[in-house]
C-alpha cells in the first residue's frame, strides 16, 4: 500500500519510522511518502495560509500550494498515477465523517492513499471540490475533539489501517476479537487480560483462566467484555443487533 503525506511538519510524522508502521514500511509492505507542503510555493516566505473572505478569526491554508502538490503528486489530471492505482484522498478534519473500524477496514483494501491533514482553520473549499472532481476524496475527523492540525489524526488512521494489512500483525488473529471487530463479539468492548506472574501485590488471576476450560472461558470472556460495554459504552449496546446478543447478555 502507498501512503502519502503533505504537511507544513514533515517531522510531525516521524512516528510512522517506529513500531508496526515503521516495521511495515522496512519490510516493504507499506510505501510511506512525507512531502513538505511548503515546497510546493514560490514566495521568499513560503507562505501556505491567509485571512479568511467574510473575516472572523484564525487563517486558511491558500489552495495555490496544495494543487501543485496534489497535481504532482497523483501524477496527472485524471489521477491515474504511476502505479495505475485509484487513489483516495483523505482530508483530516474536525467537520468530517467519524473515522470508525469500518472505515478502517474499508481503507485498507485501497492500494493509494493521499492525506492532507491541515493546520489553522482549515483548507480553502476549492481544493476539496476540485479533487472529489477527480478522485474519491473522504474528509474524516477521529472524535469530537478539536485538535491544532490534522497531523495527530493520520497518525491515528495510518496505525489502524497499517495493522489491518496482511502480514503487519505477528498474528493473523490478533485483531479477530479487537474492539469494534466484525465476528462474534461485535459490538461489544474487549474484557480485561492477565499474564505471569499467577500473583502480584497479593491479586491473583480470575479461576477460570487457569482452568483450561476453553467454553467457560469463553463464556467468562464474553460476560465481561458485555459489563464492560454495559459500564463505558452502553450507547454500543442500544445500537446493537439483539440478535448479536445471546441470553446471558440479556440476563446482565
Ligand atoms: Cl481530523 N483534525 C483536527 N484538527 N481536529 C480533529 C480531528 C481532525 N478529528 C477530531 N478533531
């Protein structure tokens, strides 16, 4: 998978050299490129932002640098780039879309995609409306928060694609039962999880753990992953198929 990056802090996005992503691009699952916006302008200051039309407060990011940056990038008009590849543009903002493990999901079945993660107040409208002309384009916020920049928030959505890709996770099965995962435990949040030592600070390990009865344990495992559903999320609960839910959780 191809990932590009446009950016005024290239180094923002040093993170993606560490761990799994950093891991996947050294095994050349992962082909990341961090391009810095500012070298797509022709003033002595590098400008990238003024003041915004109809005034109010903060700046816009100018739409000049970025479609020479886009242009370049995807290689042409119609975007059909060097690889052949369709690529999705995802533009990182607080008035988008929620990113979700769906959306992740459906992210990482795409061969190519460009971020555009802004800082101020955000991007000028046209450059968005002149892309989504050309190539898919999903503008995406990670929560209702507002963050400075855009930034954080691919690194966020590039962790959660990345790990979806095959051969990212050590174990094909490690993200069957994630939080949010499609299956069986859908829509419910993972329960707690121990390790060695069987005691520590004088608390010991839940029974059925150690009694290497894999269909209690299962049915331990589901109790609490529902109570903690129930206690964090319970608005995953009310949204929730009933039929996803089996009589012990009805019971809870
Ligand atoms: Cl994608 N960008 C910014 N600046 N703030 C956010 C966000 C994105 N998602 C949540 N808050």
């Amino acid at each position: 998978m191809r990932l590009d990056v446009v950016t005024i802090f290239p180094e923002y996005l040093e993170p993606l050299n560490v761990s799994l992503v950093g891991k996947a691009r050294a095994r050349g699952v992962l082909d990341v490129r961090v391009h810095d916006l500012r070298s797509w302008t022709h003033d002595r200051h590098h400008t990238v932002d003024d003041t915004p039309y109809g005034g109010g407060p903060g700046m816009v990011m100018k739409p000049e640098p970025w479609g020479e940056a886009l242009d370049e990038i995807l290689g042409g008009a119609d975007g059909a780039a060097e690889s052949g590849e369709q690529p999705v543009i995802v533009v990182p903002t607080p008035s988008g879309k929620p990113f979700t493990q769906e959306l992740a999901v459906e992210l990482a079945a795409r061969p190519w995609l460009v971020f555009t993660p802004a800082r101020y107040e955000g991007i000028d409208r046209r450059v968005i409306e002149e892309y989504a002309g050309r190539v898919e384009v999903r503008e995406v916020s990670i929560g209702d928060y507002v963050l400075a920049g855009g930034e954080a928030p691919v690194l966020v959505m590039v962790e959660a694609i990345a790990r979806l890709l095959p051969g990212v996770l050590g174990n094909a099965e490690s993200h069957r039962d994630d939080s949010f995962a499609p299956g069986a435990m859908a829509d419910l949040l993972e329960g707690p999880v121990y390790t060695k030592p069987p005691e520590w600070r004088g608390r010991g390990i839940p029974e059925v753990l150690l009694s290497g009865h894999h269909g209690k344990i299962a049915r331990w495992r589901r109790d609490e992953a529902f109570a903690r559903t129930a206690a964090n999320r319970p608005d995953l609960l009310e949204r929730c198929d009933p039929a996803a839910l089996d009589k012990y959780d009805r019971a809870t």
